[in-house]
C-alpha cells in the first residue's frame, strides 16, 4: 500500500481541531504546530464575560453535541474551552499536537515559481499532492522552550492560524497626534483579554477608559469596565462605524435565522455560479429582502434605544448580516449607557492630546488614563508573514481593490498556492459549523476523493465571489472587505457536497428543506449517505 502523505497543520483551534481530526479518520497521521501551550486558540483568552455570539446548537461539531449540563444559549468563553477540550479528548487529538513549536515561515521548494504560474490545474494535476514534477513545503519550526529551529518536510500544509488573534491592528496617526503625545497608557484589546480578572481590576479601577470600536470585544470590554467603576468613571467607547448590534436573536417573535439563514432567503440573492432560474426567481424575490431588513430595523429600534445615542447604522440590517459585522450586546448594555456608566460617542477619527483624546467636532479632548484599542487584527498581515517567499506573500492575500482575498476556492484553496489550504480565514453564521464542513471537503481532497477544476475556472468562481460580497455587503471602504458567507451558506454547503459526491440536501421534506435553517447536525454520516 502507498505510504500515506506527510501533512502538517499549523495552529490547534478550532479550525487546527476540525482538520486534525476528518485527516485522521481518512487515515493521514497529521502533525499539528502549536506555538501556545494548549489547544483552543482565541477561546484560551477571551476578557472574563465573553459569549459566543452564536447560538451553541450552531457553534459545534456535527457528531458532537454539547453537554446536556451546558444550558445556556450562548454559552461563555470558559464553557467553550471546556467543550474544545472534551472534543480533543474524544477524537484523541491532543497526542498529534506539538505544543509550543511556533512555524516560522513556510516554504515551497522543488518548482519554480514560472512554472507554478505556467501550470492549468492547481498543483499540476488539480489533486492535492500535484503529480511527478511535484514541489515540497519545508516548515521552519522554532521551539519556544529552548530556540531550537526545526525544518520539517510536508507534502501539504493547511494553515489554521486565525484571523481573529495574535497580530493586533493599531489605528496610525499623523507625527505628534499619536500615542506618544499621551501620558496615559494604551493596550490592544489583545493584551486586556490576557489579564486575569484581578489584573483587569487594578487596570482599570477608578480610571477614565476609552475604548476605541464597537464590535463584539469593545462591547465586552465597555461592559467590564462599566460594572467595575460604574458612572463615577465613565467609559466612553469612539465608535468609527455604528452597527446593527442586537440583544437577541429574533424580531418580533420571529427567530432572525428564519429571515436570514434558510433556503428561503437564500432565493432572494444572486448566488454565484447561478443559473437562469434561480437567477429570475432572486431578481422577482428582491424585494422581500428590503421587507425582512426594514421589519427587523423597526424592531431593533423599538427595542434598543438606539436612536436616542445617535447609534442607527447608515447600512442596511441585511447588510450587516451579509458582512458579518454586527454584534450580539451584552446583557444590560444599554441600560449601563442609560445610567451613564457608557458613553457613546460616534467619530470617524480621532487624535491623542497629553491627557486624552480628541473626537471630531469637538474642541476639548475627553481626559483618560487608559486607551484600549478593540480594532481587531492584521489577519492577512499574518497571512503573509508566514510566507518566505515574496510571491507567495504578495498573491495570498490578495489586493485592495478585491473586497475578497484570493484565498478561496471554496473559501480555503488558493489558486496560485499548490498543495496547501487556508481554514478559518473566511467567516459564517457560526465558524465551528462552517469550519468543519470544509475541513471535511479537504480531508476528502487530500485522499483523492475528486479533483479541483482549472485554475482559470476557479479564478472565475472567486470573481463571482467578490460580485457577491460586493454586491450585498456593500462596497463602502468603511466597512465591508470581508470574506463572509453567512447569508448563504447553505448553498456554499451544498457546493462542499457535490464536490465530495454526497447528497447536499439533507432534511426531509419539501418544506423542511426550504424553511428550516440548515445547522451543524444536518450534516452528521455526511461522508456515508452518498
Ligand atoms: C472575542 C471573539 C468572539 C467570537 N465569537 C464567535 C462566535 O460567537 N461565533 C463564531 O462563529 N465565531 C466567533 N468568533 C470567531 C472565532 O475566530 C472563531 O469562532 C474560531 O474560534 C477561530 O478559530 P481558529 O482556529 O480559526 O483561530 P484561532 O482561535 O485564532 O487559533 C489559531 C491558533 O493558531 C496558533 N498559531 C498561530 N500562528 C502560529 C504559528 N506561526 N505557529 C504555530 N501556531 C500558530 C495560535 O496560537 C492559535 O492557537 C469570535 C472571535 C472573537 C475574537
């Protein structure tokens, strides 16, 4: 029998997990760098009170549902970790993980870059592994505990090194409006969510807080910040973009998933890769789609005093779905801005003085001891930089004017890139769902189960993508270059399945399929009911 191939996944959260474990049960023998000591990625250090956003039903593995003692609907960052942890456990996939071993770069060696550019099919052959004239990945590996440096050899390299982690994205200044002008002390969002809640505590205790976002870790952060100094220090939030930040996941009775997340609504968009029909039916259907958007902005204005704060979005509820960026709020978090114990203060820019920040449209600077920056990450900067080459590191990530990374084929394959694979780079109603359907679709690419098309085909499906993105998330430079398929991930899922040769509809009945909204459980025996 053929000596399996040598894989290697680089980073042991959920997305390292999920690849981890579907190359195992087809056989593989993957070895999994992990720079941290243990697996579980962003979930190891979230701030205390962090959620998921996500209902649990919809953040979890297909075959293994959460324990019946965990009851809440969305379930906080402890709980998370303990449920990674049992995963782990279960699958037996902590023995193939090598902790605190750091890659350092990646590198293609065998072929030429012309010839890579010269092939039709990715890899050569459009399988995995390439054919004869095939390349190798040397992997750099340095061990934290001693420096020592590693290169390993691997026949194909899945990246799983996060998006949302390790490389903050810091807001630039003009020359003298920066940090360096302020007294006070600025973190990263990053560095609060490492603290324990003791060293929270004494950060920000009868401080003056600025958090500079609005999205799920500044609102976390304001919240904490809030119930530790209550009014008497304020924390004032700069919000650049306003969201459509929700405290529930319905409107009006009427469960969200149901507007948004079916095979309904789904047939109210222009999908990539339509045909005809569908094509008529999205154009007649459009206008349900403003009705469903306008029906829950009339309820999430009703509900949340939004309008009072000045705080109503310039987008379009849909929109902030079809992006991705909205956020669930906190439990009582508008009731701590009523009290005064938060404070919103929407601005497009704003400039450090000596002893706080100055907002547009006003003259006196707010006074604060401490700036947080909750402004996410570099994700594709990371991407890059794991590259040793420059031409890997200029086309993985793409270019500015694309809203959508080159990255994905399928959300994961690049063109360009032979015989590796990028997951959790692209997001979704939930990305443990999402992640783990595609690392299925890799596994069975990997052991040969089906060939990928031309790369001149698969870069016509990445520009009906980018359509796609740009189309309903909106093209606006301020908020939407993101890769998010959240409102029609069903039928980015059914895709996964023809590929792999399995049924993609998986519930019963006629109606059941077209309503009910498609989660992790519909998908469990995928591989076996063909
Ligand atoms: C505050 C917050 C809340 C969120 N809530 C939700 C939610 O409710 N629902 C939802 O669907 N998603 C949520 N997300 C998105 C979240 O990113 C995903 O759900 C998921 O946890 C990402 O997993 P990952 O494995 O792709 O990345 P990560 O969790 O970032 O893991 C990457 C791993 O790779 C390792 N690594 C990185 N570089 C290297 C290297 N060079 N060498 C070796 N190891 C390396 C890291 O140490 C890390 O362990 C949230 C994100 C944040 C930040």
């Amino acid at each position: 029998m053929e000596q399996k191939k040598r894989v290697c996944i680089i980073g042991a959260g959920v997305s390292g997990l999920a690849a981890c474990k579907y190359l195992l049960e087809r056989g593989f023998q993957p070895v999994v760098f992990e720079a941290d000591r243990s697996i579980g990625g962003l979930w190891k250090s979230t701030s205390a009170s962090t959620r998921l956003q996500t209902a649990r039903w919809d953040y979890q593995f297909s075959d293994f549902p959460w324990p019946e003692k965990v009851t809440e609907v969305c379930p906080d960052s402890k709980q998370v970790m303990e449920y990674l942890e049992s995963y782990a456990e279960r699958f037996d996939l902590v023995r193939h993980v090598r902790f605190g071993e750091k890659v350092e770069g990646i590198e293609y060696v065998g072929v030429a870059e012309e010839e890579m550019e010269a092939w039709d099919l990715w890899a050569g052959t459009g399988g995995a592994f390439g054919g004869g004239r095939r390349g190798v990945w040397h992997v750099t590996v340095r061990q934290e505990e001693d420096g020592a440096v590693e290169v390993h050899i691997m026949d194909f390299v899945i990246l799983c090194i996060g998006r949302f982690s390790g490389m903050p994205n810091i807001p630039t200044f003009p020359k003298n409006k920066d940090s360096e002008v302020f007294n006070g002390k600025v973190i990263h969002s990053m560095n609060y969510s490492n603290m324990d809640s003791t060293a929270v505590t004494k950060l920000v205790k009868d401080k003056q807080v600025i958090i500079v976002g609005y999205l799920k870790s500044a609102l976390d952060i304001a919240a904490e910040c809030a119930k530790i100094n209550g009014p008497r220090y304020p924390c004032t939030m700069i919000v650049r973009t306003k969201r459509w930040n929700i405290s529930q996941l319905e409107a009006w009775g009427i469960p969200i998933n149901y507007m948004y997340l079916n095979r309904f609504s789904e047939l109210l968009l222009h999908k990539p890769g339509e045909g005809l029909t569908l094509s008529l039916l999205a154009t007649i259907l459009s206008p349900l789609r403003w009705i469903f958007s306008k029906f829950t902005e009339s309820y999430l204005k009703k509900t949340i005093p939004m309008k009072k704060y000045d705080m109503i979005p310039k987008h379009s509820f849909f929109q902030g779905v079809a992006s991705g960026l909205l956020a669930v709020l906190p439990e009582h978090f508008y009731d701590k801005v009523e009290e005064g114990s938060i404070i919103l203060k929407p601005s497009k820019t704003f400039e450090f003085s000596k002893n706080g920040v100055l907002i547009e449209g006003e003259v006196t600077p707010i006074k604060a001891d401490l700036v947080i920056y909750a402004t996410g990450f570099k994700g594709d900067q990371k991407l890059r930089n794991i590259f040793i080459s420059p031409w890997f590191q200029k086309v993985v990530a793409g270019t500015k004017d694309m809203i959508v990374p080159l990255y994905r084929c399928r959300e994961c394959i690049h063109p360009q890139i032979p015989q590796m694979a990028i997951i959790g780079y692209s997001e979704s109603i939930s990305n443990v769902y999402t992640t783990e359907i595609r690392a299925r679709w890799l596994a069975c690419l990997i052991d040969d189960g089906f060939i990928l098309p031309s790369k001149r085909k698969m870069e016509k499906n990445i520009l009906e993508w980018d359509k796609y993105y740009k189309t309903y998330s909106g093209n606006s430079s301020e908020c939407y270059r993101r890769s998010c398929i959240t409102s029609v991930h069903t039928w980015y899922n059914d895709q996964l399945c023809k590929d792999m040769g399995c049924n993609p509809r998986r519930k019963k009945g006629f109606f059941a399929d077209l309503f009910i909204p498609y989660g992790p459980t519909d998908y469990v025996g995928l591989e076996l009911k063909k």
